[in-house]
C-alpha cells in the first residue's frame, strides 16, 4: 500500500523525504558554533531551559574551539566511514539557538559553512524568539540557492508549560516564527517534548491537532529525559510527583495514536531523544539505537494496520 507521502511506511519518514528532495543519500554534519540563548544570557532570562544539557546531544567531533571549517571536514571524516554513500552534506547547526546574533556575524558563519563544495545546505536549530523579519529575508535569499531549513524549538503548545521548564517565550511566538518562515519560502520544523512536567497525557495528545494546523515541513519529537547537570535534575530529585514519566511501550502506544491525528503533509524526522547512558539522571529504557526503536514503533503500526493521519480531520 501506497500512503498519501507516496511510500509504503506507515510514516511520512525523514529519510524517504530526503530521496525524494534530493534523489540520493544526503549527511546532517552537526556543528558548533559557539552560540548562546536568550534565556542563557540574560537578554530575556538566565539559567535556560530546566531540561537543557547540550553537552549530552553533541558529537565528539563538534566543539566550538575549532573552526566552522575544521568541524566540517572532521565530520565528513567522520561520517564517511559509517555513511559511504553520502557525498553531499548539510551543516546542521544544533546546538543552543543558531540565530541568537546580530545579521553580520549570521552572514560570515554560514557562508564559511556553504564555501565548502560538499555543503548543499543548512539547518539552522534555533528559538521562535531569535529570529525577525531582516534575519528570515536573509535566509530566503539563501534558499533560493541552497537548501535551508529553519528547525524550532517549540516544545509545548501550552504556555503553562514554556513558564515553568523557562522556556522565556510563549506558543504565539511559535505560531508567529513558523508562520512568517513558511511565508518565505523557508523549510520549517518544529521540536516537541512529550512528558513535560504538569502535562497530562490528553493535553500533550490535543497537541496533534494544534500543530497540524501550523505550515510545517518537518517535526521531531523526543520522550523528555531527565539530564544530570540541569535544573530539570534538581526538581525531579525534590518532588518526583511533578513527572509522569513515560515507559517505553507505553510511550509508543501514545505516539502511534498521535501519529493517526497528526497532519500526513508533516514529514517525522524522529520519535525518540537519545542521550548518553552517562548524563542520564533517570533509568534509560535499555541499550537501544534510535534505529532500533524507530522499527519497533513501526512494528505497532503494523500490528495496529494504522498510519500517520489515518484520522486526521
């Protein structure tokens, strides 16, 4: 069976997006480029988000001592071994917020990144609060040459929710990024969390229908991990009753009954967060690759014969 994404799995998949967007294998490179946020710096709060630990997401090749271009050619290195393939790469600029400064220092960072042949593109992973309308008709320009998507993260549709993890903006600044990005022309994602704390599991499930309204190209969901380091860490070990936690199979369950009302259009570039074992605070579900979750979350949906949008309205 064919489904409206114009594959045979059961989800609008990341990885049969890019054959189809690029008509072959192309590599994500994460780079590091030394930015901050503004919930870190004091331009809208300190301390950040109270789950944040970038350190815990970073590749060992990623650090922002070396160079735009010597983190490039590492991580082609890098890559090259596990990913023969790929001979065409985009520079994904993950951590922290990647449009927090001025324009200038925007335009010299990106163009080191695109100066390299191999690099078709980037995605840029930032906050709905670190981008205006200068910034969103520089990266048009650039979209019209290379490929640029702009990733952000949302987190929580719930404004109660942004308060209390620290987020520092609310839900209509992410309608508000996301909409005047589309409206450019601009790739758009967007990154949610499932199991914030005070959020139950009905709100975090109506979450599908509010975002299936919105004009994104990709999103990415993570099961929230509690990381060592955070303040997120402290409340958990102070008043454990703040988190309703999920478990492995009942998290899958959840996500394939939120996959079924999500928007079919919305390509799912992953399910699960993945930390190291070593900065997790709470007991991980087992020694799994994100591959290895990815097939047994899409072997419920066959087991369920459902798929993503089957009742979306």
């Amino acid at each position: 069976m064919l489904y409206p994404w114009g594959d045979n799995r059961r989800f609008n998949s990341y990885s049969n997006y890019f054959k189809r967007e690029f008509g072959g294998r192309v590599q994500k490179l994460t780079i590091d480029a030394g930015f901050t946020c503004p919930n870190r710096d004091g331009t809208v709060a300190v301390g950040g988000c109270t789950y944040c630990n970038n350190d815990a997401f970073n590749p060992s090749y990623c650090t922002p001592s070396k160079s735009i271009t010597q983190q490039i050619d590492e991580g082609i290195e890098f890559h090259a071994v596990r990913y023969r393939r790929a001979d065409r790469y985009l520079a994904y600029f993950q951590a922290f917020s990647n449009t927090h400064a001025p324009l200038a220092k925007l335009e010299k960072l990106y163009s080191e990144a695109l100066a390299n042949p191999k690099i078709i593109g980037l995605v840029i992973g930032t906050r709905p609060d670190c981008v205006d309308e200068q910034k969103l008709d520089y990266f048009q320009e650039l979209s019209k040459k290379y490929y640029i998507a702009l990733e952000y993260g949302v987190e929580s549709c719930y404004n109660k929710t942004l308060e209390l993890i620290n987020r520092g903006h609310n839900f209509e600044k992410s309608v508000w990024a996301i909409e005047e990005t589309h409206k450019r022309g601009i790739k758009t994602g967007a990154h949610i969390i499932f199991g914030l704390p005070g959020e139950s599991r009905q709100e975090m499930m109506a979450e599908a229908a509010i975002l299936s309204k919105l004009p994104l190209n990709t999103i990415k969901f993570h099961q929230l991990q509690i990381i060592k380091g955070t303040t997120m860490e402290l409340q958990y070990q102070q008043n454990p009753s703040m988190f309703n936690l999920f478990g492995m199979e009942e998290y899958f369950n959840f996500m394939v009954d939120f996959l079924e009302q999500l928007n079919p259009n919305f390509v799912v570039e992953r399910f699960t967060g993945e930390a190291p074992p070593r900065y997790l605070a709470t007991p991980p579900w087992g020694n799994y690759r994100t591959d290895q979750l990815m097939v047994m979350l899409e072997k419920i949906l066959e087991q369920r014969n459902t798929w993503q949008g089957r009742l979306f309205n």
